[in-house]
C-alpha cells in the first residue's frame, strides 16, 4: 500500500542528483575578468586576439587564473579587482596603439568562478539582475509621430518612382503633416494614378481634392500601416540597442519593450552612465563609392599611403590588403537601406549580406550601375567617424530591383554582424530618455545579503515549527521543502533566468505556499487515524485525499502567477517568473518527495503501531 517501485524512488534521486548538480555553480560566486571584444566589423575576434592578450599580460608580468575564447569576445580572469584593473590598462594599451582609432573594447566584467568540468557540462549560475549586482537603468520613449512621419518621407520617393515609371504626369509630391498629396492638372491623369498607387502601394488610403486649378490626390497611411510602422520602429530600436551595447561587454543586458512606445535598458555591472549614454546614442552608416581609376596608379597610390592623397579622393586599405583611393562623392547612403539579412552568395556560396533599397535607392542604383560597367564600386562602413572599406566589387552589370549584395572575405558570424549593424546602423525613430536610476555594487551586494537572509530565516523558522508540530512527519515535511528549493535554484539556473530582488521575495513566498500543501497532508492523516483508520491505511488515504485540494489551489494561484507573467513586465515580471516555477516545483516536492520519504521510513514495516505525527502518538 505504502511502497513504491524501485524505478519511482530511482526517478526521485535522480531528480534530486540533477538539481544538485545545475545548482552547484551557484556557490562559487564570481571573479574579476577583462572582456575583450572588437569595435569594429573588419576588427576580428580568433585565437590569434586570444595570442596578443596572453602575450600582453605575459610581457606586463600581471598573472591571470584563466582565459577563454569566445564568440565574439575574449575573456580573461584574475584573482582580485586590483590585478583587474591593471590587466585592462596593459590589455588596452597592447591592442589598441592607436587611442584616436581604437579596434578594441577592453571592459571590466565578472565571471563565474565555477569549475571548468562544471560549465563544460552546461551547468551555469543564475544571473543576478541590476538591482542585485548594480548597473544602470535607463527608460527610453520612442517618438512614434516621428516613425511615420519618416515612413511617409519614404513613400514620398516610392510614388514619384512609380508615377514616373508609368508615364504619370503630375505636379509635384508634398507631404503636410501626416498626409501625402499628389498634384495633378487634370482630372484623367489623377484617376490613372490613383488605380497604380492603390495597387502598388497598397499602405495608403487614396482620396480625391480639389484646390482651385490643382486636382489632388491626398494619401494618407492605414491604420493597420501605422501601426505596423509603430511596432517595427519599435523592434528596430530593440535591436539597435541591443547591437549596440554590445560594446560595453555587459553579459546579461535586459532590453525590453514597455507599453506601445517605451524600452526598458538595465545593464548589471555598468556603473559608467556617461558611456553607457554614448552607447545608446551611437550611430553606424553605410556609403557607396565608386573607385578613382584613373588615379590608381603605383606612383599615386604610394604617395597616398604616406598621406598625399589626391584631390577628389580618400585612401582606404581594403581587407585583402590593397591599397584604393575612392571618390569623396557619395553615390548612395545607409538611408536609402530597407532591410540587411545575412545569407550566401548564389554563385560562390560564401557568406553575404543582402541589402534591400527603397524606390528611390533602387532607381539611383540601378542608374549608377549601368553608367559603370566593368568599375569598381566601393562599399563603405562609417562607424565612430571612421570608415572602412568592406568590399569593392567590379560592376559586371546593371544591377535593378533594389537588391545589393556584399560579400568577399568575411565569415558567417560577421555576415550576420554586418547585417546586424547595417540594420541598426540608425534607429528607425528618435528616442529620448526619459528615466534614468544608478544602482552601485555595494548596495546590490546589500540587497542579495538581506533576501537570502531573509529567505534563510524564514525557512529555519518554518522547519523549526513544523519539526515541533508534526515531529517525524514534520522533518520530513522540512527535507521536502529543502529539495523543492533545490529544485527552484536549478531550474532558475538550468533556463539561465535573471534573478531580482522581487525574485527572492518570490522565492520566500514559494517556501510558505509549498509547506501549506505538507500541513494539508499531514492534518488529513491525523483526521483519518482519528476516524478509526491503521496507521499504514492513513498514511495512503491522507496522500490521496489531500491531493485534489493540493491541486486546485495550486492551480488557482498558477493561474494568477501567469497573468503577472504575460501581462506584466520589469520587476513584476520578475517576481512572476520564479513565482510560476516555484508552484511547479513545490508540487513535485511537497507530493512525490516526501511521500516517498514516509513509505521508505514507514512503507517496509507490516504493522505500525505508531505514528510521530504530533499531538502524542498516534495508533
């Protein structure tokens, strides 16, 4: 009655065993470590960066407990901050010579100090969020009216390109406020185009005005159009900040939307307000050039490179090495940029970066290519000020559609940068920030002290009143408790979720909410050994009896934990994660754990003939 299979008390340690095992990493702590990333797309991060780190810090005499290369970035750590700090300087000075130009971000970080066997196998410790660890936080509000007013500019080119390419005459586009109006002599020609622009274009509601002698058609976006801009130019900007904080070598930066038209920034460890401004305000621009051929002699090109450079022109150095000299005239500008996805090229199948131009970048395009065949055209990459010259292809042939690829010499992971940065190169709509808080290490550091002390205390508490009123069936009750906050602790870990203040009240709430499902089944036992019931009969029947109740009201209070977790955001967002996962784990625990604690301390035994469940012994 009382007993389990063997495979179920297996099932049940090996559960233990892996919440033991992703909760581990989690006492280790942290350690100080400089993280190395590139600053620049044609910058790149390889074991070769990995060489020059380790060789700066051997030649600085500075000694380091580890190094690590990742994707993206290397990472090396010390014993303590003041080796830290001096590993940065030695570090910055050795990678970037050039401090007008720098190639590199060196940054301050820390990292977990679990065992290197340990994170091979996947297990990672939870992150600690802004208010536990320190940073900034910033409230940025995005100005929508601004979004469509540059949507609208945009289909402002889009219309006078498909007027033109169908014969339409008209008398000019404007755009006043947020309407579009297209003038026309006659009555005629406004019909033609109204039956193109409302297939071609088909974002605009299209009505007819009349204004003295001008017929007008005034276009205006759809509200399903609008709102889509709104949320691209949302999702834009996400990702703009998001490539572009990149750069302060944050791990776990949280960047998410709040509300139609505001994004939440909170980046842990970040203490620099200033530069963290400046990298939310950076901007990254795409050129296109054509290449001075007829001054692309060895003569001219040497004298270039010593800084000489002929008039008309700018000296670049291409990847490969060879040295160009591209025109100062700019033929095209990351404005006129509609998308950048990484991809392969058709022909070679190397990794590419396709562009998408609007209607006016793709008719100036097409224009330029077929006046060009057989020269080189440059693209270029402004970043900080700095240009660099990612590819110069040769013009085989007119090239229409708007549709540009840019490929030669780069790998998948930088395609996909390039793509990144060229779609996040501007943001989509201003913002400006409207909130701003700085949260120092000392009083996160305070912070974690207080929750785990007060989650500490509240459970020796609850042990020791359980321990007092159930007696056996009480300390069991207590070791069910304590694997079910194993439990939590893994799987906050094993989803490497972040952990915030409102995190740890949950986790405080959690242990409160499970213990209640532990009292319903103990009083159930006691209830039935009063109505008559042996010992053995009890046990089963407070178990099953109780269990209905254990899950409606779990159940209920999921419910709620949920709405907090789909609806809200930020702090309570936070709370709702762990809140949802403790009601999970508890179940498991306070069910499944201690019943197969009681039925190995009571389940082999024929005939019990007491019960140490409180209230003197139970027969």
């Amino acid at each position: 009655m009382n007993r389990f299979p063997v495979w179920k008390y297996a099932l049940v340690a090996l559960c233990v065993a892996v919440a033991f095992f992703y909760t581990l990493p989690n006492f280790f702590g942290e350690s100080p470590a400089v993280q190395i990333s590139s600053l620049r797309t044609a910058v790149h991060v390889d074991p070769a960066l990995l060489q020059r780190v380790e060789g700066a810090l051997a030649q600085a005499g500075i000694p380091y407990t580890g190094s690590l290369l990742e994707v993206g970035s290397v990472r090396v750590r010390f014993a303590d901050t003041d080796t830290q700090l001096k590993a940065k300087d030695a570090i910055d000075r050795a990678l970037n010579t050039d401090a007008r130009n720098p190639g590199y971000v060196v940054a301050l970080n820390l990292l977990p100090s679990s065992p290197r066997w340990l994170t091979a196998l996947g297990a990672l410790p939870m992150y600690l969020g802004l208010d536990l660890r320190g940073g900034v936080h910033f409230l940025l509000q995005v100005d929508m009216p601004a979004a469509l007013t540059n949507r609208l500019d945009s289909l402002t080119g889009d219309i006078r390109t498909l007027l033109r390419d169908r014969g339409i005459r008209h008398g000019g586009v404007t755009r006043e406020g947020q309407t579009l109006r297209v003038r026309f002599r006659d009555t005629a020609a406004r019909e033609r185009a109204r039956d193109v622009l409302a297939v071609g274009i088909a974002d605009l509601t299209l009505t007819e005005r009349d204004e003295g002698p001008d017929f007008l058609l005034v276009a205006t976006l759809k509200p399903t159009a609008a709102k889509r801009t709104q949320e691209y130019a949302l999702k834009q900007n996400i990702t703009t900040l998001h490539n572009r904080i990149n750069e302060l070598g944050v791990a776990e930066p949280v960047i998410q939307q709040q509300g139609a038209n505001r994004i939440v920034v909170q980046l842990p460890g970040v203490q620099d307000t200033a530069k963290a401004k400046d990298i939310l305000g950076r901007t990254a621009t795409l050129e296109i050039r054509m290449i001075d051929e007829e001054k692309m002699t060895p003569e001219l090109l040497a004298a270039a490179a010593r800084g000489d450079v002929p008039f008309g022109t700018e000296f670049y150095v291409e990847r490969n090495g060879a040295p160009l000299l591209v025109k100062k005239q700019v033929v095209l500008t990351g404005e006129r940029l509609t998308d950048a996805q990484p991809g392969f090229d058709n022909q070679t199948q190397e990794p590419a970066v396709h562009l998408t131009l609007d209607g006016p970048g793709a008719r100036i395009f097409k224009e330029v290519t077929r006046e060009n065949v057989g020269k080189r055209m440059a693209i270029l990459l402004f970043e900080r000020g700095k240009g660099e010259v990612v590819t110069a292809p040769v013009i085989r042939t007119e090239i229409g559609g708007g549709r540009v690829q840019i490929s030669g010499r780069m790998s998948s992971v930088e395609a996909n940068d390039i793509a990144l940065l060229l779609r996040a190169g501007s943001l989509a709509a201003p913002m400006e920030i409207i909130e701003e808080r700085t949260v120092g290490p000392s009083l996160g550091r305070e912070n974690i002290e207080k929750g785990f002390d007060a989650t500490r205390w509240g459970f020796l508490a609850i042990v020791v009143f359980m321990s007092v009123y159930y007696v056996a069936f009480g300390v069991i009750s207590s070791a069910a408790l304590a694997v079910n906050l194993l439990f939590l602790v893994a799987l906050l870990s094993l989803l490497q979720a972040t952990l915030t203040l409102p995190g740890i009240a949950a986790i405080a709430l959690t242990l409160g909410m499970a213990i209640d499902a532990n009292v319903l089944i103990n009083e159930r036992i006691r209830e039935e050994i009063r109505g008559g019931a042996t010992p053995q009969a009890a046990i089963a029947a407070g178990y099953e009896r109780a269990w209905g109740t254990i899950l409606d009201s779990n159940i209920t209070t999921l419910i709620a934990g949920l709405s907090l977790l789909i609806f809200g955001s930020g702090p309570v967002r936070g709370f709702a994660v762990v809140h949802v996962l403790g009601i999970l784990t508890s179940i498991f625990s306070s069910v499944v754990v201690s019943r197969a604690v009681v039925n190995l301390v009571y389940g082999h035994r024929r005939k019990v003939q007491r019960l140490m469940i409180g209230d003197t012994a139970w027969k």
